[in-house]
C-alpha cells in the first residue's frame, strides 16, 4: 500500500472551480506542459496563439477579475445619465501605418498608458493582449474594473501616440489631431462577459474558433502577447491540504455543490455556479477555516466584493 502524506493531498478553490490533486515530486509531467513550456520559452514563436499555460493563466486572471468587480454607478455629464458598469473593454489602436517595430510600441506607448491608468485612476486590476489588425497594425485590448470618459481615454493614447509621431503623420493625412484611436466599452452584467472573456481566450492553441485561425495566419507579434498587472497576477486561489480539516466531508460537500465534474489521472475538478462557490467558501468559514483566506493576496475590499 501506498502512503501519501495528507499534507500532499490538496483542494484548489477558486469562485467557479475547485479541483482535488495530490502533489508529488516523481510525477511525470503531461507531454502537453511540456510542450506549452517549450512553446514559452525555448522555442520562438511561429503565430499569435496563447500557449496552453498563457491561456491557462489569462483565464485564472480574468476569473478572479470579474469576480472582485462589483457593478458600480458613475455620471456621465455629456450623457445627462447615470452609467451602470462592473468592467470596461478598452482597445487601443495605431492612427496611422505602423512604422517601428511592436516592441518599441509597446515599451514607448502601451506602457506609458498602462503607467497613465495606474497614476491617474489608481488601476491595479487590468489585463492586456495585443493582436494584428487585417492592415497589419498591432492593436491592444485592455479589461480593467475602472470606466474612463472615451474622450479622456483617447486623448491619453493619442498623446502616447504622439511620442513616436504616429498622431503627426495622421494630420499630414486627415488635417486634423484628433484621431479616433480607441474604443471603450463597459461590461455591465456577468451574463456579457462570457464574450469579452472569449475575446482573450479565442487566441489559444487549444482554440478551434475562427478567431484562432486568423491569429494563427497574421504576422507574428514581437515580444510579449499579453500582460497582467502586479496585483491581479499575484492572487492566488484558495489552497487547503487535507491534514486541515476533516477533508472527505468537504469533498462531499463539494460534490453536492458542483455541477460538473472532470477526473483527470491525478486531479478531479469540481465545476459550479459562482453562488454555489460562495456557500462552498462559507461552509468551510463556518467550520473554523478562518485562515483559508490569507494566502490569495486578495485585498479586503476584493474579499468582500467575491463573497457579499
């Protein structure tokens, strides 16, 4: 017979999943990270698809990104209204021909934006992702928990533009300063995100959607193709090992709260609403878990906007 230390048995949660693994160091990594690692970092890239893993760490992120927004209220004086959102969709594009390479880009105008949004608005909840336009232009998308006026918005690219003199070259062309470089949506309600979450997730390798395919078959992106900010990517699910609690009740318990299972060789995962999440979390709270919260890096404010 076969010992395992309970302390290697193990209970991943996060607010639509949980799934049941035993750790050990002899296990054999499946040829699927294996390649998806070599995809990352040892080999480079011949298309725009996320790797299994990348897709697998933008999917957790933007998990935990729309389960910590909370739908929020905000005045719109140009609109005479008050606009109800919980995330906006942002994408940012190049006014004119793409002159200098995606990382200069990147470096010279989406990270001077991204440093914008963090000053001025106090974002620390966003993800980024860029992609090939049909005129050959990289573009980028960003989710974030904060809605920005579109004017403010666009005048900040604009000006981020400007330093590479992409908003120059447009005037010479248009006549005008002004171009219409962005476009912002918000998100209002959990039943609209599973579009925007498919926006990111189209472009993996696991993919069979149209989208993949013409990601597939544009030009192939310099450098990084996605981002998570500092806080977001440091969340971490709730972990509790079976030497902590009274383990098969709570996969009993579970069991009656999922709505789908997956048994893998060496895992099992628990699929379930995000209500149904909740009362799992709660039920392990009541029972003296108190501590099962302190490892997920998860603000209280965040906290609070998961469970209430």
């Amino acid at each position: 017979m076969i010992h395992i230390d309970p302390a290697n048995i193990q209970l991943s949660i996060s607010p639509t999943s949980a799934t049941h693994f035993v750790l050990s160091s002899n296990r054999k990594s499946s040829q699927r990270l294996v390649n998806s690692y070599i995809t990352n970092f040892e080999m480079e890239r011949t298309d725009n698809l996320l790797s299994l893993s990348a897709a697998r760490k933008v999917r957790k992120s933007i998990n935990w990104l729309v389960h910590t927004s909370k739908e929020k209220q905000l005045y719109q004086k140009d609109l005479k209204r008050h606009i109800k959102f919980r995330l906006s969709f942002i994408t940012l594009t190049l006014c004119s021909k793409q002159v200098h390479s995606d990382v200069q880009i990147k470096d010279q105008c989406l990270n001077v934006f991204l440093q914008w949004l963090r000053d001025s608005y106090k974002v620390t909840k966003y993800i980024w992702k860029a992609e090939i336009q049909k005129n050959g232009n990289i573009h980028f998308h960003i989710t974030m928990d904060k809605y920005i006026h579109y004017a403010k918005v666009q005048k900040a690219w604009n000006r981020c533009l400007e330093k590479l003199g992409y908003v120059s070259r447009f005037e010479n062309e248009h006549g005008h300063r002004n171009p219409h470089s962005t476009e912002i949506k918000s998100v209002k309600n959990a039943k609209n995100l599973g579009s925007y979450l498919a926006a990111y997730l189209s472009g993996s390798k696991d993919s069979k959607s149209k989208k993949s395919s013409s990601e597939y078959n544009s030009r192939v992106i310099e450098g990084r193709l996605f981002g998570i900010s500092s806080y977001l990517g440091q969340i971490k699910n709730i972990r509790i090992c079976a030497d902590e609690l009274d383990f098969e009740r709570a996969l009993r318990v579970l069991r009656n709260y999922s709505e789908k299972a997956i048994y893998g060789d060496y895992s099992s995962t628990y699929i379930y609403s995000s209500a149904m999440g909740k009362s799992f979390v709660y039920w392990l709270y009541k029972r003296g878990y108190t501590s099962i919260f302190e490892p997920t890096n998860l603000t209280p404010q965040d906290l609070r906007a998961w469970l209430l």
